[in-house]
C-alpha cells in the first residue's frame, strides 16, 4: 500500500497543479479580453498601468478594465499568491503617457500583453533593466516567477491568445543578431514588428 502511495502521490500533484495552471490560464484569458474590449471602447487604445485624475485620482489598469471581468478572483493565481502583471514599458504605458494602440502591434500573436507577477508589481525585463531599479533588486528575476505552474508561467498575448511558457523565455537575453533574440524583443514588446 505505501509503495503504491508513493507512486501515486506525485501523480496527483501533477494533475492538481494541471488544473489550477489550466484556471490560471482561463484567468488570464478573460483579462486580456477585458484589456482588448477596453481598447474597442477607447480608440483603439490598450489600458494604462496606471493613470493619474486630478479630480477622482489614480486608476489602475485593474480599476479600468474592472467593468468588463466584474471578478477580482481572476487577478490571483490559483496555485500561489501570484498575481498578474501586465508588461510595461512596452505595452501598458504608465501614468500620463499615452496607451499603447493596438495598431502599433503588428505580430500580436508574439508580443506578452498579461504574464504571472509578483503580487502588486508590473513585469520589467531584463534588457530595459539589467541591474534592477531603485533598490538595486534584479526586476527581471525578482518580477517575473520561476516556479508557479511546474515550471512554466502564464502569459497572455496582445491577440488575446494564453500559453504557458518556459521562464527563461522571458528572463533570459539571448545572442544579439539571432532569431532568438529577435523573437525575445517581440515577445517584450520591444519590438512591435
């Protein structure tokens, strides 16, 4: 019985955390179609990591894309305390600077709108900064986790599509001039063709 156990136990961690990385996903999902359905209603235009209203002060992304999830369920992961981060500079600008319009987006398909973060963070990459901001913390590492969902994290892409991915995807900065590369400045954001 207890060999049988200790085969079997493994087994159904792997398939309980296949469930809550499917969840997460299905989360992340709904929001990158609040952000989409958010840019239909303003101009084409995606949401802000934050804005800032003299009159009824700052609004957050989570604020503004609230009337389309009407869940803040969805902003956790099921399997940790993560959160979700959307990708900024890049795609979600920050407060007075305007949004990003989806008609600069020109491969959609392979550009991260939305990925698994660090509670009440945005997702910095490494390339815009290598030795961390402020505290000296490594933004790159210390924002984007590496252990969530058996080792792969959640992201969610500007056409509205949801994968699970290796993190070294996004932390890792390959060769200048290779393909790799390229698509790793895609998938920042940095390059938006």
């Amino acid at each position: 019985m207890a060999i049988l156990a200790a085969i079997l136990f493994p087994v159904f961690a792997r398939a309980s955390e296949k469930a809550r990385s499917a969840s997460c996903q299905s989360n992340l999902k709904q929001l990158s179609l609040s952000f989409l359905m958010y840019a239909q209603d303003y101009d084409e235009i995606l949401p802000r990591y934050g804005d800032h209203d003299c009159v009824n002060g700052r609004k957050s992304w989570q604020q503004v894309t609230a009337p389309y999830v009407r869940n803040d369920q969805i902003l956790l992961c099921p399997s940790t305390e993560m959160a979700v981060g959307p990708s900024y500079p890049h795609i979600s600008m920050c407060w007075n600077a305007p949004g990003r319009s989806l008609s600069d987006i020109r491969l959609p398909t392979e550009i991260m709108m939305l990925t698994d973060s660090r509670p009440g963070y945005l997702v910095y990459c490494r390339g815009c900064y290598p030795n961390g901001v402020g505290a000296g913390t490594d933004l790159g590492n210390g924002r984007v986790p590496t252990d969530v969902h058996s080792e792969t994290i959640n992201v969610a892409f500007c056409d509205g599509h949801v994968k699970a991915v290796n993190p070294s995807r996004l932390l890792g900065i390959p060769a200048p001039g290779s393909q790799a590369e390229i698509d790793w400045q895609r998938l920042w954001g940095h390059r938006l063709n």
